[in-house]
C-alpha cells in the first residue's frame, strides 16, 4: 500500500529546518502537483529552483519544511502556474496514484495533506488574525487570542461486506475514480468507528451487517483522511437500495468473477484481493 516503503520511513515530525541544496522543493496549483516524470518522481531540489528564480531575477519564496523520508528532506513551497523549467509540469494528483516509487508516491499525498491544511487555515477561525507557524511543533497560532491549530485527520472507513463467497462492490457516482470500489465513508461527530461501519452501510446500499473484524488501517493524505479497513457479514435480506447521489453501481460478486489486479496502493484493493484468494474455489 501506499505506506509501505521499508526499509525507508516517513519522519513526519516538525522541525524548523531550512532547505539544503538536496532538498526537494514540492508545490501545487489546482489539485495538481509539479514534478518531472520519466519512468519514476523527480521533484525539484532545491538547488535546482533557486538558481532558476535567480536566473530569472525573481525572489526566492519562502518554504516550509514539511518531513523527511531516508536522508531527504521535503519542502512546501509556492510554485506559481506558469512556472516553466525543463522536464518539469504539474501533473494531476490523482495520476501520481500510478508512478514510482513508492515513497515518492506517499511523499506527494501526504504533501498534499498539508497543503490543503496550510491553504486553508490562514487566519483565525474564532477572531480573524493572520495565524503564524508556531516555532517547535506543527500547528498554527494566533497571536491575538491564542487559537491553536493543528492538522486536521478525517477518520474514514472501508468496508469488505460479503455473504459467503461474496462481497459487495460499488462504483461511485460522478467521481474521476470509475473503477469497483467497496463501500466508504467519513466518520461523523459521536460515533465509534463501528457505529460507522453500519451507518454507511445502510445508508449506501441498504444492508445490515454483522460479524465486524478490523482488519488494516492506511493513512490517505489525497483525501486528508485516516482509513480503517473493516471486514463484516451480511445480516439478513440481501436486496441492495442503492444511495443514487453516492453511487452509481452496488452489486454482489462472487470470488471467483473478481477480476482485479492489486494496484500495490490502495487499502480497497488490498481487502478485496484478500476476500478473492480466501474464497476462490481451485478448479
């Protein structure tokens, strides 16, 4: 999945660093994300973007250390649009899901995380300030009533609901993502995650379940999100009444018809690859 990058970790603790010449230099403009792609990642270093900002006699802006992965650190930085560097262009987010490797792969999301955070928490949501980075950890502080802001992580849930050799796919509706999903969804105020499971479930495709079995979490930065992979059983009638606003298509497949490959990404691909090789009859 895409967490998985070992022998390499994510150190994703805030330091307050200032970007080596090695240093990779990540911005974004419209849900999209500037790299160089030729069979794998490459982001700008920072050597690399300062001596383009000086040789176009422009000021070098500010960036913000966001964590490192091995001996790489990785930068925010605000790459304007119209920014033109040789092999470099902003690529789709949701394109970055296929390229190598990996742990550029997890770099890009979990930047984009970020990103949406920092943009969208400039100013003081209870008094209106401009907010300024606090000094020793990640967080946002207003320096007039002393709001503090960090990070916000949206509990999420998949959900691999079978009935013997059976489990539910889904397809969303009006989404970029068009292939077979299971059933997902956000975590609401005073819930557990459990409660969760069951919520979704009946107000996705009308279905209770039973049985319910934690089986893997994945952190989801294209989302912002935390996922928690749960397994759990039909418990009754079988007969889908489908959330038409949500999704397109929610239907029952036996194991042996999946045919799906892993994507080597996703926590939805992994669980249902699982439920296939555990229920698939060998002819």
């Amino acid at each position: 999945m895409i967490q998985d990058i070992a022998p390499l970790k994510l150190n994703n603790a805030y330091h307050r660093k200032k970007p080596k010449n090695n240093s990779r230099m990540l911005g974004f403009f419209d849900r999209m994300i500037y790299l160089k792609y030729d069979e794998k990642i490459e982001f700008l270093t920072y050597e690399q973007w300062t001596d383009t900002r000086r040789e176009q006699k422009k000021e070098i802006p500010e960036s913000v250390y966001l964590f490192s992965i091995g001996e790489e650190d990785y930068f925010l930085t605000d790459i304007a649009a119209d920014t033109q560097i040789e092999g470099f262009a902003f690529h789709k987010m949701f394109s970055v899901r296929t390229m190598q490797p990996m742990k550029d792969v997890l770099a890009a999301a979990t930047a984009w995380h970020l990103y949406v955070w920092y943009r969208d928490n400039q100013f003081c949501g209870r008094c209106g300030t401009k907010l300024a980075h606090d000094t020793l950890q990640r967080m946002m502080r207003c320096p007039k009533c002393g709001n503090l802001v960090f990070p916000k992580i949206a509990p999420a849930v998949i959900i691999g609901l079978t009935d013997g050799d059976k489990i539910l796919m889904t397809k969303y509706a009006g989404r970029t993502y068009k292939n077979y999903a299971l059933v997902a969804g956000f975590n609401e105020a005073g819930e557990t995650i459990e409660q969760t499971v069951r919520r979704e479930v009946m107000e996705e495709v009308g279905l209770k379940v039973k049985n319910l079995k934690y089986y893997k979490s994945q952190p989801w930065g294209l989302s912002g999100s935390l996922l928690s992979g749960f397994f759990c059983e039909l418990d009754g009638d079988d007969k889908i009444t489908l959330q038409e606003d949500e999704l397109s298509l929610g239907t029952w497949v036996k194991a042996d018809d999946l045919d799906l490959e892993d994507d080597g990404i996703s926590l939805t691909r992994e669980m249902i690859l699982k439920f296939k090789k555990e229920h698939t009859i060998i002819q």
